[in-house]
C-alpha cells in the first residue's frame, strides 16, 4: 500500500470507532458529559470504566458511523469545549490516581468561527501543557486519522500507539499539496513526502508500537488490545520519574543536520 492508501484505509466509515473499542474492551463504561464552561461537544467522548478488573479513565475521539452520527459528532472534529471536556476527565483522573486511554480518530480540530471565538487554539495548547505534566500513566493510540494539533491534542502520552493503517500528521495530503504544489490533485505525491505512515512514526520513534489489523473488529482482537495495554500500564505504573520521562521523550523529537562553511 502507498502511504495515500493508508490514509484512504485511515478514513474509512467501516473501521471501528473509538466507541467500538470502548464498548468491546473496558466493562461498566459511564460516560461523563460537558467542559462545565459553556457545552457538550460529542465530538470526544469519555469516562469512567474498567480495563480487565484496573479503573481508568478512557477518553476518545468519535466520528460515529452514519451520516446522521457523524454529523452530530461533527465527523470526528473537536471543538474547544471537546478538549476541555478531555482535560476536564484527565485531571479527575490525576485526582483519583488513573491511568488514561485516549483513542484518537480525528482529521484535525473543528475550525469554525465559533470554534475560534471560544478558544480553540488555546484549548488545544493547554492540553498540551497539562498532559506533559499529569502524575498518572497516559497510553494514546491512533485507530484512524491523527491531524495535527486536533490529534497531539490527545496524545502527549508516555506511549503512543498506532495502528497499522492509522496516520499522523501536521496537514492531510491534499492540504500539503495545495500549498507546495499549488494542486490538491498531487495528494499522493505529499503522502509519501509528509512520512505519515504508522511505519514511518516508528521509524522516527513518534510512535513506540505498530497494531498489526489482523481480525480487527473482532471479539480476539479487541481482547488482545486490552491485554497489551493493560501490560504497559503494569510497566508504567512501576516507572520511576513518569513526567520527566514524558518530557524527555518528547524533546527527542526532531533530527536535524548544521552545515558549517
């Protein structure tokens, strides 16, 4: 597959949704609702559950599987009030001492005028901020699209997980393209320069691990996520100095080459 084939495979209206993998692979889920500042966005959905017998707090980006769904949830794109809501979840879930699993599926954050007059950019950065700093284990995985700030927004975790036909980038392919080669048409041509691929992740170690989709949406795959991530977080948990490590992971990000005259 090329890495534009990915991204088709990423979008697709059949893979499953974060609500599918919270239904299939935590027990006794309630849901939490609002950012307690102005509204409900149901563009992320999130709460309280248990992952084979551990409590955690399970946060993730919905895009919904029919038309009607999809619109309600703004197809998978976050407004300010979403990401408050996020962070609203993640700093009870510090208080209490659960870890977090955040699934992310979301093409970028919701941009609207009313989305911008509410703060989304700041949102965005003070989720940033916070979870650099949460005390408790944070696990990301991307089961879809993860664009730009609208993704990282969920995903300054101590692991980030991506399956193998998830993507991850700054701008899509046909946004890149407009802008570089002034033709939306070359999409396929930014894919593969943009390194979006769960492979390429890896390789620039954006990424600690690459879900193979083998049987996805199926009874075994879904038990086999859960007992991976519950692996990690008994890793995690033991980890000494977790917000430095975090830090330091994410400042390792970036390679660059200085030529000197």
């Amino acid at each position: 597959m090329t890495a534009y084939d990915k991204v088709r495979t990423a979008r697709s209206t059949s893979r499953p949704t974060a609500q599918d993998y919270i239904t299939e692979m935590f027990t006794d889920f309630i849901e939490l609702h609002g950012d307690r500042r102005y509204r409900d966005d149901e563009a992320i959905m999130g709460g309280l559950a248990f992952l084979e017998g551990r409590p955690v707090t399970v946060i993730g980006i919905e895009k919904g599987h029919d038309t009607i769904e999809r619109m309600r949830r703004s197809f998978g794109a976050p407004e300010p009030e979403g990401y408050r809501k996020a962070l609203r979840l993640m700093k009870q879930a510090e208080k209490f001492h659960r870890p977090v699993i955040l699934f992310v599926d979301t093409s970028g954050a919701y941009c609207g005028i009313g989305a911008e007059e509410r703060g989304q950019g700041e949102a965005i950065a003070e989720n940033l901020m916070a979870m650099m700093g949460l005390n408790v284990p944070e696990i990301s995985i991307l089961i879809g699209e993860g664009g730009s700030g609208g993704a990282l927004a969920l995903a300054v975790s101590d692991r980030v997980w991506m399956l193998e036909n998830a993507v991850y980038s700054v701008i899509s392919p046909e946004g890149c393209a407009s802008i570089l080669y002034k033709d939306a048409s070359q999409a396929d041509k930014a894919a593969e320069s943009l390194k979006l691929t769960a492979d390429d992740a890896l390789k620039l170690g954006v990424a600690e691990r690459v879900i193979s989709e083998e049987n996805i949406g199926t009874t075994e795959f879904y038990k086999h996520l859960a007992g991976e991530i519950s692996k990690e977080l008994e890793i995690l948990e033991k980890t000494p100095d977790l917000i430095e490590r975090r830090y330091q992971r994410f400042r390792a990000f970036g390679r660059f080459e200085e030529e000197r005259k």
